[in-house]
C-alpha cells in the first residue's frame, strides 16, 4: 500500500482523516507505509516537537507601532526555495525593515508563501494573481541578484 491509499482506508473508517486518526492507526499498523514514515523514538520526537513549539511561540511575538500601523511579527526567517535549513534562522524584523535587500527579502517570503498555495490549489479563478506574483517574485529576484525558482 501507499501513503495515499492507507490514508483513504483512514478516511473511510472515520469520515474524515484528523491526524490524530493517522498517528494511531500508523501505530497499529507496524508494517504500514505511515509507520514507516513516522518516528517513533520518542527522544528524537521530544526534541523535534520542543523544536516546534519553539518556532510556534517565535511567531507569536508581534512589534506593536506607535502610529497605528498593524502589529508586525517580531522576527524573521527568510523562507526561500533554495534555502537550507541550516542557513535559516530568527533575525529582527525591525532590523530587516531599515535597509531595501531586507525589506525584498520579507517581501520575497510572503510572495513565495502565497506562490507555494496557489501551486497547491491552483485555480483557474486566480490564476491571473498568480501570474503577477510570480512576475514580482522574479523583479524582486532580480534586485537581488538570483535568478528566479517560482
């Protein structure tokens, strides 16, 4: 079987499939393709769900400004296709926002989010906003002097 077919016979049973449902269903199926797929030792998945939880908390922080604007996250990680994990990291978003390359980089990272959902659920009703977004993410790719992988 695959993930995608166990994940029907999932959905079958329970009319809808909540993660929840995957977790315990994976853990009594040893030899199924989502138990293969999940960690199951629970020192590795301590870490990574404190690790999550970390970054869960970090988005939460919000600046608020003195002159009605909306609030802004407080830090940043720039999110870029190419961009490995490891060069990833929180930095200020107020510190960002002082120099034109920061603010195309947050910019960059929301325009590759909203790209990635599109590509994700691409419909014909705003194929049209995709286009303009994909046509800035290669001018604000230009500006910096990469070549565009949207």
């Amino acid at each position: 079987m695959s993930l995608q077919s166990e994940l029907e016979q999932i959905r079958k049973e329970h009319g809808k499939a909540h993660p929840e449902d995957i977790l315990t269903w994976a853990s009594k199926h040893p030899k199924s393709d989502w138990h293969k797929r999940l960690e199951w030792d629970d020192k590795i998945c301590g870490h990574a769900y404190r690790l999550q939880q970390v970054r869960a908390i970090l988005v939460t922080f919000k600046t608020i400004s003195t002159d009605n604007k909306p609030a802004t996250r407080a830090y940043f990680t720039k999110i870029e296709p190419e961009t490995k994990s490891q060069d990833r990291g929180y930095t200020s978003t107020a510190q960002k926002m002082l120099t034109e390359t920061g603010r195309i980089e947050i910019a960059l990272t929301v325009l590759y989010r909203m790209i990635a959902h599109y590509d994700n659920y691409p419909l014909d009703e705003i194929a049209d906003i995709a286009a303009s977004i994909r046509a800035k993410i290669a001018e604000f790719e230009e500006v910096l002097g990469k070549s565009s992988a949207a």
